[in-house]
C-alpha cells in the first residue's frame, strides 16, 4: 500500500502488478470501511507522518462499542401464559387468595388512562391486537410460592379489562343503533386471550430494575413517573 496526496486529501492505494485499487479516501465517512481495515489505514498513516488523519481513525475506533460489552437488562422469565376474557377475573382472583397479588405496589403509577383510552384498548385486544404481556414478580414463584405478588407492567391494561368484565365500560358503540355500546355481558364468547407472565427476581431493589428497563422507553410515562422509581432504587444500595 501507498499513500497519496490528491487535491489535497489522503488517499491510499493498493498497488502492485495486477491491480491498481484505491482502497482509503479521507472525505469518505469511516463508517463505510472495516473495523480491520482502518487498523491498518492507521498503521500506514502514522508510517507517512499522517498523524491527523490517524488521529481521527484512532478516535473513530475508540467510540466502537461490541455488543457483548453493552450491560445485560434484568432477566424477563420464559413463564407467560395465554388467558381467556372470559376467565381472566378468576385468575386474579386466585392469585390475589393464593399468592398475596399487590396491584397496586408503591412504585407503580395511579390510574392514568382515560376511558376513551381504556375503551380503545379493549377494542383493540376483541379484534384480535396483541401486545406485549401483562407482567407481574414473585419472589417465590415455582420454588417455595412464599412472598407478594406485584404487577410490575400493564397495570392500566388490566385494570381496563377488569373494569369491562366488570360491565362497568361499554365498546363498540359505533355498532350500535342507539350508540350506548356494549358491555361484557352482551358478548356470548369472550375467547380472546391475553398473555400474562410471573418473574422471579429475588428482592424488591431487582423489581423496580425492571420495572424502570420495562418502561424508560415508553412515552406514556413521564419524567416525573420515572424519576420517583429512579430514587427508590438509590435507596437499596448494592444488594
């Protein structure tokens, strides 16, 4: 290789008998050459006395980041399962009896959806959208089932699908002729699923972690939401 200077910008060039290739430009982004490529581009520039434009190859690789050294989020259990409408109450209820369920943790938010809010999701959820599950944490969960029950994520979806099996919202009332809607016990199959899932994280400190990972890149949550679990956390230290 060999460096050469035209119109006043660094090029390097592969050269010998059977090919005459221009490999390194230095108005190119250095996005667009190989990791191993600008190593040796350095090398050579440093040989000639280049030392600023090696300097800025030199940077350029410092700020590359490889993803096995990016930190591990707190670890989301494979336990999900898919409940039926029709059966969803009941199975809160035995959590509630068996496992101590907390659905209202200090760390989560108030009830910040609005009904028009409330009544789009659960139309959306009878049509067949899905989203991601509703979660909850158990320290004990499938070892020795001892200690509370949180929700950590969906508290504002479940607690609409409550309050319309609970008859207490009606949808679709663009369906009906005399637009009051529908409440659950119109429908005579309510088959539609949710996904739920229980964690295990062992401690508190862990949960709110998580919660904090689940929900930072959410827009619905605001500064001031996030903040608050934010100094929760500071308050357990290293555990």
């Amino acid at each position: 290789m060999e460096i050469k200077i035209v119109n006043n910008k660094i090029e390097i060039w592969e050269t010998n008998r059977k090919k005459n290739e221009l490999l390194y430009e230095d108005d190119k982004c250095l996005n667009n050459y190989k990791r191993k490529d600008l190593a040796n581009f350095e090398l050579l520039l440093r040989e000639y006395n280049q030392t600023e434009e090696a300097d800025k190859i030199k940077m350029f690789l410092s700020k590359i980041i490889r993803l096995n050294s990016i930190p591990n989020l707190i670890p989301t259990s494979n336990d999900v399962s898919s409940v039926r409408l029709s059966h969803l109450k009941d199975v809160i209820k035995e959590h509630t009896e068996k496992d101590a369920l907390n659905l209202n943790p200090d760390f989560q938010r108030n009830h910040v959806w609005t009904t028009d809010q409330r009544i789009k999701y659960i139309e959306f959820i009878l049509q067949g959208g899905k989203t991601s599950p509703i979660w909850f944490n158990h320290e004990g969960w499938m070892t020795t089932f001892e200690g509370e029950m949180v929700i950590v994520d969906g508290k504002q979806r479940l607690t609409s699908l409550l309050m319309f099996l609970d008859n207490k919202i009606p949808i679709f009332k663009e369906l009906d002729k005399e637009n009051i809607g529908y409440y659950a016990k119109h429908f005579d199959n309510l088959s539609t699923t949710v996904t739920l899932g229980v964690n295990n994280l062992p401690n508190k400190k862990l949960v709110l972690e998580w919660y904090y990972q689940l929900n930072s890149g959410y827009i619905q949550h605001t500064d001031e939401e996030l903040n608050k679990v934010k100094q929760m956390i500071d308050k357990y230290g290293d555990v």
